[in-house]
C-alpha cells in the first residue's frame, strides 16, 4: 500500500513538474473541440473519462522510453499516444524541408509508407459494407484482362496470391526494361497481362508479402466508384472521419510541397515506383490517422464483423503458437506469454519510416512517422508491448534494407 502510494504520489510530481511540454491547459477529457489535447470523431463513439492519474502514469514511462529509443538526432518526425482521444504524449521535431526551414509539426502529413495499406484495406472494406464489392470475389470481375483467374480480393488483400513483386519485374522481362518511364498503376497490370509472369507460390497457399496486390486493389476501388483512386480516399476514408491533413501524393502536382524524405541530410532522390499509389503513397498525420482508429469504433463507419475479417490471421492457423500473422491489410504479432495478440502495420519508402499500433483492448492509438531513414520508429512495438501487454521483453526492432522497398 505505501509503496502504490509512493508510486503514485511520484506520478503527480512528474505530471506537474515535467518541463517539456504543458499539459496543464487541459480542463477534462469530455470532448471540448477546443481542448487541443482531446481529439475527436465525427462518428458516436462510446468511450470513458481517462482520470489525471493514469494520465501521469502512463506520461512517465512513454516520456523515458521514448528519449531513450526514438528522439535524437537521427531522428526526424512525429509521434504520438492518444487514449479514448485524449492525448497522453505526443512530439513533433525535425523539418518537412530542411532547406526552406520549415519544421514538422501537428498538421504537417508525412509519408505513410506501407503504413497505406491499412487505408486501402479500409476503402475496400467500405465498399464492401456498401455491397458495392465482395470479398471473395475474383479480380477478373473488375479487372477482366487480369492473367490470374483464380485470384480474389481477400486474397489480393492478405498477401497470398502469390504475385511478383513489381520492383522485381525489370529481372523477370525478355524486353529491355525503361528506367526512366514513371510507372503507373495501370502500367503495372499492363506489364503483368503482357507476361503473365509466373507466381512466386501459387495461389492462396502461402503468406508473401507484395506491394503489387495493394496496386491492384487500388484499380479495383476506382473501377467500383468511378472515381480515381485520390477522389476515392476522400470519399470513403478521409471526409468522413475528419482527416483534413491526409491525402493522396500526386507525382505531376506535389513533389515540390510534399514533405521531403532524408537519409541523414540528403533529400531522398525520386524514382520511378513513385507514383504508385494503394501499397504507399498517402501521406497523414499522427492526429488524423488516431481520427482512423476513433472511426474504426464505430459500427458508422465499419461494421464490427467487417474489422474481424481484418484483425483474423490467415497464414499462421495451423501453427500452434504463431509468433507473427497477416490479416487484411494489417500485421499481427503473438506475445508471449499468454498469446496476447497485437495488431500494427509498419512502413518503409526512402527515408520514410513509419509504425502505427492501434491497442484495441485499451482503446489506444500509437503512432510514429519518422522522415529522415532510421528504424527508431519501430520501435514503438517494444514501447506498446511493455506498456499495454503483459510481454516486458523487448521486440526485435526490423531493420530496413535496399531490398524491402515499402515494408
């Protein structure tokens, strides 16, 4: 009992007296718009009061772990934990454009990387709900020319249709390949219809993570709105949930005004997988993407059994005690030692590394957006484990290659 008291008296202390930031202007947590520690849905959500006390608490450890393991030099981006919309902790550091001065800070949108998909799967999902499209049915529906009959979306969206990777295609082509040429999505299932590469494993038999799916996926939702895939994230993701600082990178329109990826401090050069989009490619905010997680509480915007399809494992069912999983367009991790399971996505393009961690059991939403190339945002996995699982050991933080392209 003295030693809670102890505990807790010391939590106070350091609520009060921390020097980095002011959290004192924060009158409750009722869902004041002008409390800018408090963020909102516009969808009914259903969600208690965070007390002062577990504000103090959980602000100590995130504090320290991440002065420890994120911020330094190295690292250049935006970071955030929000608890039923209430922020605990967040930070923003570093330069959109280094050369202009300009700082990073709660509106700018940072690129997502694969951190994307988990919107593409939920445009799809929406569709879906909409029954504009079905999940098991078959591309070919859509995409009629598409070489692989027996390929479904689910499987398009879970990883296991066994597609080529199309930074791979150059090495797989009898015809030279353009360096130079901009690739479209529509060029990349132009070149898988006129070389019907072969699978890499067939289909629907293995777990093989591959950005050409989400370039497919991303055709099949402008085939089912008419609308081009940017127009199509407004209307079934971004508007709705009130995320004004997100979109949808534009090649031709945005390379100038785009938030700037480094590796120390040279500027990320682009290439020519750049104006892909559905895999990478949308760039957001810590506050609008914790807008996401709020949304996905709410039956108004998707239905709790269309989030069950997503958050279910599909590669790992017959492993005893599976240690990693993929569901529809989300990541999942086992922890020991009880089996806790963890869903995330993280992402890597050029200097932009990205990790976001919805904690559903705690209706908590963890994200880090890091523009300058360092794996220090992964890991917030280890931070998210310790702090909200019963896992205490560190996860191994992934350390990204040339090879990876967009995790």
């Amino acid at each position: 009992m003295k030693i809670s008291l102890i505990t807790f008296l010391l939590s106070t202390l350091f609520y009060f007296s921390s020097p980095k930031k002011d959290w004192s202007s924060v009158d409750s947590d009722k869902g004041n718009p002008n409390d800018s520690l408090h963020i909102s849905s516009p969808f009914p959500i259903k969600m208690g009061t965070v007390s002062e006390a577990y504000i103090a608490e959980k602000r100590h450890f995130i504090d320290s772990f991440y002065n420890k393991n994120i911020n330094s030099p190295f690292y250049s981006g935006a970071f955030i934990v929000v608890k039923n919309g209430r922020v605990l902790y967040e930070d923003y550091r570093g330069y959109s454009n280094a050369r202009t001065g300009q700082k990073i800070d709660k509106n700018t949108p940072i690129h997502l990387a694969s951190v994307s998909k988990v919107l593409t799967c939920t445009a799809i999902l929406r569709l879906v709900q909409q029954d504009n499209i079905m999940l098991d049915q078959k591309v070919t529906d859509w995409l009629p020319k598409f070489p692989y009959k027996e390929t479904t979306i689910r499987i398009l969206l879970n990883h296991r249709s066994g597609l080529p990777h199309y930074a791979n295609f150059p090495g797989m082509m009898k015809k030279r390949w353009n360096k130079k040429k901009i690739l479209s999505n529509q060029d990349v299932l132009d070149l898988l219809v006129q070389n019907k590469f072969r699978l890499r494993t067939p289909n629907n038999t293995h777990f093989d993570y591959c950005n050409t799916n989400y370039i497919i996926l991303a055709l099949i939702i402008e085939k089912a709105t008419g609308l081009n895939y940017r127009q199509a994230m407004q209307e079934l993701v971004f508007k709705p949930l009130g995320m004004t600082n997100s979109f949808v990178f534009n090649y031709d329109t945005d390379r100038e005004t785009a938030c700037k990826s480094y590796r120390g401090s040279t500027i990320f050069p682009w290439d020519q997988f750049d104006d892909l989009y559905g895999d990478k490619n949308i760039y957001s905010t810590p506050r609008d993407l914790v807008k996401f997680d709020l949304g996905t509480y709410s039956p108004d915007f998707i239905k709790p059994e269309l989030l069950q399809e997503a958050y279910f494992g599909y590669s790992a069912g017959h492993v005893a005690k599976p240690i990693k999983d993929y569901g529809l367009g989300m990541r999942m991790r086992f922890l020991p030692p009880n089996n806790e399971k963890m869903i995330y996505h993280n992402g890597w393009w050029h200097g932009n590394n990205t990790s976001f961690v919805p904690v559903k059991k705690d209706t908590v939403t963890v994200v880090c957006l890091g523009n300058k190339y360092s794996n220090r945002p992964y890991s917030t996995l280890s931070m998210v484990s310790s702090l909200f699982y019963k896992k205490k050991t560190e996860i191994e933080t992934p350390v990204p290659t040339e090879l990876e392209l967009s995790e």
